[in-house]
C-alpha cells in the first residue's frame, strides 16, 4: 500500500477529514469550497429525482449524509469505502434514516447492475487502485436514465503537468489527463458528456441513456474554472 493510501487508512485522518483537511486540501487543488462542490453533487446527480445513490469512497459519510438530505422522502444514499477508520466514523457520526455504508472495494462493487440511479466519486478516482476498472464498475451500477459524476485530479497536457504527474506519483496519487474519463463514458455509450476543469482537478458528468433510447458519443472540449 502506498502513502497515499495509507494515510487514508489512518484513524486519526479519519478524526479530522471533513472539518480540516478535505476544505484545505481540496480548495488548494480546485479553488472551490466545500459548499460549491455540494451544489455541484445536488445539480449534477439530479439528487430530486435519484431514489438509489451510491457514493464511491465517502470516507467519513458527511457528503454522503449531505446528499441523503436533498434526496426524495423514499430515497437512500449508500456509501461504500474500503477503509475501516472512514467507515467507522462514518457510522458514528453521519447514519441516518436515508444514508447507510458498507465496506468494499471499488474495482468489485458488490451491487446488481443498473441498481443505482446516481453514481458518484468525489475526490478518489486517483487513489483506487485501477482506477478505470472501478469507473467502469461506477457504470455497471448505474441504472438506463441514470446520472454519473465523478471529481478527481486533472493534469495539463504540457510540460507542467508532466512535472506534476511525475511529483503526485511519489506519493501514490495519480493525475489522469483530460479525456481519460470523458472517453471512456463515451465508449460505454454514455451521453450529455460534461466536463470542467479547476486548477488540479477536473469535474466530469454523463448519462446512461433511458433504455430504448440510442446512445451517442460525445466528446466536449475541457472547460476551464478558477
């Protein structure tokens, strides 16, 4: 296990991730606060309507519990992680009548295929890994009509981001160029393809066309943010 994930792994990470270093961390990388990547998770799930959501590597559960509140009255949340520190304080601090965790890995989601009508992997994707066998398994999941968004780390194609491929890989985190995702949601078919790109980070949303409908690559050009 690399640093990286072993840092993840520790308990005392898990005491303190949401309330210091996810906003820290994750606002030096993107340049977007806790709050504005919350209205991103509502607006790009379609959280109204997704009665069955699945949160891939939700850590402590606070995004998790978030999203269980903007769900329909007979939604739920479930939110999966491989670390028993997370999942532990998960369960103390952020269970609730529409939210609820389990342990297991990414690449083996233990869930029926088209079971969840939103999908989602924030900030996580560049520590799994296979990371593009766990997207894949995020699509197997995903129910026809269903929504998909992941956020993860984003390299420029230019010597800059090679420097910074080359640092991040020290410590285990890998840093994907921009049509790694884009590309593969298109080969599987997905649709209303969406991509942004902030400092780090790049923030990528697609559809599983409704059964009957026939699907369409799309392949968008990056979208810059600050």
């Amino acid at each position: 296990m690399n640093l990286a994930r072993r840092t993840m792994n520790a308990p005392a990470l898990a005491a303190v991730y949401e309330r210091v270093w996810r906003p820290t961390v994750f606002y030096l990388a993107t340049g977007r606060t806790t709050a504005a990547d919350r209205r991103f998770a509502v607006e790009s799930l379609h959280l109204d309507r997704s009665r069955r959501v699945l949160d891939i590597a939700c850590g402590p559960g606070n995004f998790t519990h978030f999203l269980s509140e903007h769900v329909p009255a007979d939604g739920y949340v479930t939110g999966i992680d491989y670390s028993p520190p997370m999942l532990a304080r998960a369960r103390a601090d952020n269970a609730g009548p529409r939210a609820g965790y389990v342990r297991g890995d990414a690449r083996y989601l233990p869930f029926a295929d088209e079971t969840f009508d939103a999908v989602c992997c924030f900030g996580a994707l560049y520590l799994i890994p296979d990371p593009l066998v766990a997207a894949r398994e995020m699509i197997r999941v995903l129910a026809p009509g269903g929504r998909i968004a992941i956020t993860t780390s984003h390299r420029p194609d230019n010597p800059v981001g090679e420097l910074t491929r080359l640092t991040a890989g020290v410590s285990g985190l890998r840093m994907f160029g921009g049509r790694t995702f884009p590309d593969l949601f298109a080969r599987a078919g997905l649709v209303d393809i969406d991509q942004s790109v902030h400092r780090f980070f790049q923030y990528v949303t697609a559809t599983r066309p409704a059964e009957g409908t026939a699907g369409r690559e799309a392949h968008p050009p990056a979208k810059s943010g600050v």
